[in-house]
DNA sequence: CCTAAAGTGGAAGGGGTCTTCCGCAACAGT
DNA sequence: ACTGTTGCGGAAGACCCCTTCCACTTTAGG
C-alpha cells in the first residue's frame, strides 16, 4: 500500500502555489523563484522540489487561469449578439495584462510540452475562430480581420502595461476603443496583409516547459 | 596649453559608440556593457571610462536618433496635407521598434538629467501637437484624439516587437492600419477618457541619467 | 629618440540569482 | 509512544553582470 501523502507536504505545495499566483500576477513570471518562496513561507528546496523548472510552476499556476479564458471565449462565442460577444471577448482579453501580469506572459508565450497550457490555449482560439465567423457573418465585423491578430493584441496590450500603473491601465482603455472601433465592419479600407500564421506563431516566445 | 587629445582614444570613443549603436539596436539598451565591448574590440575598462553609467552611453548613442525623430514631427506638422502627415508619422513612429530596438525603449522612458534628449524628445511632442491640431483643423483626425495618445501608441507597438522577427514586424503593419483607420474623424463613437497626462508620464519607466 | 602623461585591458571584488546538497524535523503507521 | 521515511530549510557552489583597481602600453611633444 502507498502511504497517505503527508499533510504539511500538500499545504506546502498549495501555499507555493498561492503564493505564485499572487506574485506573478504582480511582476510577471520572471520574478526570482526566491521572492516566491519567501512570500510561500518555505524554503527554496521545497519549492524546487515540487516544481524543478520554472515552467513548471507557471504551468500549475495558470493552468485554470487558461482554462477561464477559453471558457471565456466560448461563452463570447455563443452570445446572442455576435458584435457583443466580439466586443466583450476583447475587452476581456485586453485588460488581462491589467489584472495579472504573468498570464499576459503566458498568453504571448509557447509552452512546448506544457499539454494543459497549450490544449486551453488552442480551445480557445478555436472559440475565437467561431466567434469571428459569427461576428462577420452578422455584418457587424470587417470581412479582413484576422483571428490571428489576436496575439497580436495581446503583444501590443501587454506592452503598454510594462510599467504596471493606474494612469497605463486608464490609458489603455483607450487603446482598447480605438481597436474595437478599427474593427467595426463600417472601416473599409483595406488592412496590410497578415504574415501567415505558422510565421506568427514561430515568432511568439518559446519556452520548453518539461513538466518533469 | 593643453595637450592634444590621444588619436587611440578618440577612435575607441567612436567605436564604442558604432558598437553601442548595433547593439543597443538589436537587443534593446539593457543588454550587458560587455558585449558592446567586445563588440567595439575595446576592454570593459575603457568603455566605463568614457560612459561611467548606462545611461551616459544611452544618452550619446541615441541623441541623433531623437533629433531625427523631432526633425521628422516637424516635417510631418508642416505637410501640406496634416492628414498624410499624422499617418505618416505614426506610421514612422510605429515602426522605430522594428528598426532600433534601443530607441524605441528610449522613447518610452524618461531620462532625467539628460538634457539633449529630454529637449529633443520635448521638440517632438510639441510638432506633434502642432500636427494633431492641423489634422483635426482639416476634419480628417477625430476630435477626441490626444496628443498624449502617441505614448501608448509606442507602448503598444513596442511590445508586439518584444520578440524580434519578420513575421511580427510583418503584423505589425496590421496594427498600424488598425490604429490609423481608428483614428480617422468619420469614427464617432466616443473613446474612454484618458489620464491626466501628469499621470501618463509619471507612469513611463524612469532612469537617471547623470551624464557625469 | 626619449619621457611624462594619458589611456588600455584584464583581473579581482561585490551583489544577485539559480541549483545542489545534507543534517535535521515532522509526519504516518504501528 | 516509537520508528522509518518523507519532506524541510538554509548554506554552499556556480554563474552572470557590474564596478574598481593597477601594471603595462601607446601616444604627443620636446
């Protein structure tokens, strides 16, 4: 028979886990392993042990933030109101950067062999293909938008929130009214043309995530 | 009378700076003083010299830069159509992350204490008022866009080239459309209201510059 | 040429982070 | 209560970057 798990050792590990929700939410995935740990209230080993690689610990920290955004994205899909939906589902996306810095990382980077990242990621960008089509089909969104301007979004709404900061975030809300109104299917000039998607993709960050 | 200055040493300056100037380019002004060193064929030692902070080197790499881009706002301010002169910037403006990793960071940072870059950088923003006055004067920029917008736009653009690559400069022409489209004055939607602008700067990254 | 001064490069020191190691403490099962 | 095992925490080592220091080289001027 295996032995139960020992308590303190469970408690430990959910108490890292808290503690990287919180501080990469804060400054992002690339803050000290040590800052995590003191703000766990373990020592370094224990959080080494349980998480060996860095990717590791991002991977169990967002693996529910990444499955409510493609929640998310399903439920914009099915809205009622297409252009709602669209609308929402962008506002949504954009203001993560807002709320939790780390994930805003997450979303721009490639987790190679991190299966629950990628598998929510991949969700819910097949939402977001469903949701375009409906939007366009409704008239409502221009014909040349691209689901796959989406990280583009994403990079660009991330970037403004470098410096995590109330004006920024006040500031970007704007950015998010100019892009929502760039979209309205009444813009027709013609975009630049999109690189093809594989060379977007191949150009996001890539970060081999083990997972021992 | 003073003596006068070594050939060598003159010709390391400039070599540092060339070096500085590809560097700072491709990786951003973050990058390690050693490899502008190496790069320059000259030791740490003398590089530190002649830069005793980062910032020194920042400040002398990218003065031309930035007077260039003040020289390109009142270029664009005297166009005699403003709206193919505020594309034409922003378009510009946009496209520095592409090709000066450096400066764009530059541009999104204030350097207090360094003086020609901080008038050079004032300069632009006041053509670029100019301009924004004669492009919404001419009925082509709606009303409510902000001179202090153009931060966020390189904010924005500024992280979707985080990662440096083909494809998402590629992209990045796509969100130049976007914002330009978005700007125009036949879009009536109101936008969400922007920051104090004492509040916007605040919030740029900040380094001190001493320039010794 | 010769010399004093100016300039050079590399090595050593200090701070910070990641990783490994190991004696010790706490727990589950009896 | 006792005990074998599991897990703990901090210290030590490695690495990277910046900064300081100093013996040596190169230059300008006589």
């Amino acid at each position: 028979m295996s032995r139960q798990p020992r308590a303190d050792a469970v408690r430990n590990r959910e108490r890292v886990l808290a503690a990287a929700a919180e501080v990469f939410g804060e400054a992002g995935i690339d803050v000290p392993m040590s800052e995590v740990a003191r703000r766990a209230g373990v020592g370094i080993a224990t959080l080494i042990r349980n998480f060996p690689a860095r990717a590791d610990l991002v991977e169990a920290t967002f693996g529910a933030a990444m499955t409510d955004y493609a929640d998310t994205a399903t439920r914009a899909a099915a809205d009622s109101d297409p252009w709602a939906g669209f609308c929402g589902f962008i506002g949504y996306v954009c203001r993560i950067p807002q709320r939790d810095r780390g994930f805003a990382q997450v979303l721009t980077t490639m987790f190679t062999g991190a299966e629950l990242l990628e598998a929510q990621r991949q969700r819910g960008l097949r939402e977001f293909i469903r949701l375009v089509r409906r939007a366009k089909a409704a008239g409502a969104l221009r014909a040349d938008f691209s689901p796959h301007d989406l990280p583009l979004i994403l990079l660009a709404t991330g970037g403004v929130m470098r410096t995590q900061s109330p004006a920024l975030a006040t500031a970007q809300d704007r950015l998010i009214g100019y892009l929502l109104q760039a979209c309205a299917a009444s813009n027709t000039t013609p975009l630049p043309g999109a690189p093809p998607p594989r060379d977007l993709y191949a150009a996001l960050e890539f970060r081999r995530g083990g997972q021992s």
